[in-house]
C-alpha cells in the first residue's frame, strides 16, 4: 500500500523500518546480471517478483527487485522479513528516515530484519556509485518477532545452492 511522504506514523511504525541488521561471513552463491533478465525479462521498468516459498511459519523464499519500490507499507502480510542480501547493484531499503548513514551497505551478506508495516523502499544508494538497477535477497517472513538466530540458520540452508529462475507452467492446447 503506497505511503505518501509527510503522513504521520502509526504508533507501532518505524521512520526507520530496519530493526537489527548484522552481516555473515560465508559463502554465497554467485549470481550473474543475466539472472535477472531471465528471471523478470528484459527492460527497465520496476519488477517485484517473489518465488520458492514452502508451506509453514519462517518458510524462506526469494525476492528479486529491479529499479527499485516506492514508499509503501505491506499491511496484508507478515510483520517482519528477515533478509539475506545475495546480490544488489547499488541500492538501500530505507523508510521515511531517509539518511542513508542510519542503514547499512546493503552488500551481498548483510542481514537485516525489516519491519514490513513500516514505511518502506528499495532505491538507489548514493554511497555505493553502483549502477545495476537489482537487488535480490532469500527472506523469510514472519507475524511475530522472529528468532532471528532460528531465520538466519533457514536462511543460510536455502542458499546453500544457488536461486533458480522459477519454472512456468503452461496451460491449453
């Protein structure tokens, strides 16, 4: 749901929608520009697209940004994300606080945990100079405040191999 600049907070929201962030030291699978292509096809407009999820609480799951989001809160879904950055070509996950000194580089190993009925967006990061216009994360979501040492370990278990560009099932003659 998009949230307009100036709106005044709800007492249970953030300016600042990162709630903890930490950064891991292990390997990550590579992930190639073309990924992205394949995944949300050629262009430059602004994609959201998730995949992988499994039934169940703290089930992770992928999702791939290009050209980032506006400002909005997501009130129809779980309260907080835990993220994984895998990839990201220059860009920062910020709330109404918009001081980029306030968020991490979010570099490939940053985890964060966003709380997603804040005020939220994905937009270029004017500290990184990077140009690519995608992000992509393995997340999992939860309704209450999660174990974040539980979500990490899920985490780290997904990627163990790379994200693959999701299957599309046809249909008709």
């Amino acid at each position: 749901m998009d949230f307009k600049p100036g709106t005044p907070l709800r007492d249970d929201q953030h300016a600042n929608p990162i709630l903890w962030w930490t950064e891991v030291d292990t390997d990550l699978p590579a992930i190639e520009p073309e990924f992205f292509t394949e995944l949300l096809g050629a262009g430059k407009g602004k994609r959201v697209k998730t995949w992988g999820h499994t039934y169940g609480p703290l089930s992770p799951h992928y999702l791939a940004i290009r050209g980032g989001t506006t400002l909005h809160t997501d009130p129809a879904f779980a309260r907080y994300s835990v993220q994984l950055q895998l990839y990201n070509g220059g860009y920062i996950t910020h709330g109404v606080d918009d001081d980029p000194e306030h968020y991490p580089i979010f570099r490939p190993g940053v985890v964060v945990l966003l709380d997603t009925h804040s005020p939220h967006q994905v937009e270029a990061d004017p500290r990184t100079g990077l140009t690519d216009p995608h992000k992509l994360t393995a997340a999992i979501d939860s309704v209450e405040y999660p174990d974040l040492d539980k979500a990490l370990a899920l985490l780290l278990n997904r990627i163990a191999a790379p994200p693959r560009v999701p299957k599309v099932k046809v249909t008709g003659p």
